[in-house]
C-alpha cells in the first residue's frame, strides 16, 4: 500500500462536520471520490471519534 499523502487525505475528507467517526470519514471519501488506497487507508482506523482533521492525520500516520 502506498504512504497516504495528508493534503491528498483532507482533500477527500473537505466538508465532515467534526468530531466525526470512521464511517463519517469513509462515507465522505466515498462521496469525493477518493481512491481505493485512501479508502483502504481509513477502513484500518480505529471506531474512536476524532474531534479535528489533525487527529485524522495523526491516526493513519501511526497505521502507515
């Protein structure tokens, strides 16, 4: 799998009401049309709520 880029992930993820949970995420990506390896990458996150963007990108920098 190849390293997400976190300017790519947000593009993707522009427009979640924050605190949002992976399903929020995923859904939005969808919507985006993001790639399967974003999609991929935010299928492997936690089911915790995350309260910003940073908090996304810090969560799938530690899956990588």
């Amino acid at each position: 799998m190849t390293k997400v880029n976190p300017i790519q992930l947000q593009k993707y993820l522009k427009g979640v009401d924050y605190p949002a949970n992976k399903q929020d995420l995923l859904d939005r990506a969808r919507q985006e049309s993001a790639d399967e390896n974003i999609l991929s990458t935010l299928e492997q996150l936690s089911d915790e709520e995350f309260e910003t963007p940073a908090d996304v990108s810090k969560a799938v920098g530690a899956i990588e």
